[in-house]
C-alpha cells in the first residue's frame, strides 16, 4: 500500500503528477475557461475524471461534453483535446503504464 499524504493544490494551469510507480501514474489536469489544451497523444492508456468545470473532448471520430462526473478512456496513441472550455476545468488523470513509461510521445 502506498498512502498519498500532503499532496496539496495542483498547479493553476497544466498537470501535476502526484503518483508515479512503474505501472500507474496519477495527477491533476486544469485548464482555465477559454484556455487551450496543447497535448499530444501519450504512449500510454489515460482515464480522465472531470472533477469541476464544463468543456468538450474530442477525437478523430468522436466529440463529448463534459462535466464533473464524466469519466473519459483514451486509448493510447489516440488524438484527444479537450476544446470549449466554458468553465474552469479540473480532471484527474490516470495513466497505465505510468505516462512515458513506453517512451515519449
């Protein structure tokens, strides 16, 4: 068992990691109403949970709004944004294996 103590407030904009073993990383993912999600597609799976906020994700084939209590799978490799970002939005990320553990991008 790992206990995750002290992790604190996740930075205003970007990702924070907050957990990282070789089969699992964990943070948090805020980008503000009207900001721009700049990433890529990762080497890894990801699973998404809207926590706060309102926006849209979209993918080569499918587009979703969003809000707190959405849970999202990205598969790996896949090309994903999130756009319209109307409300301050916070989610958590999971990646397995933890993000670029198979390498970067």
């Amino acid at each position: 068992m790992k206990v995750i103590a002290g992790v604190g407030v996740a930075a205003p904009t970007g990702y924070t990691e907050h957990l990282r073993v070789p089969d699992l990383s964990f943070g948090t993912y805020r980008i503000p109403a009207g900001g721009v999600d700049g990433q890529g597609p990762h080497t890894e799976d990801e699973v998404y949970v809207v926590v706060a906020g309102r926006a849209r994700i979209v993918t080569p084939d499918d587009a979703a709004d969003v809000a707190p209590g959405s849970v999202i799978f990205v598969p790996a490799h896949e090309e994903h944004r999130f756009v319209d970002v109307t409300e301050d939005l916070t989610v958590l990320v999971f990646f397995g294996p933890a993000e670029y553990a198979r390498g970067p991008a």
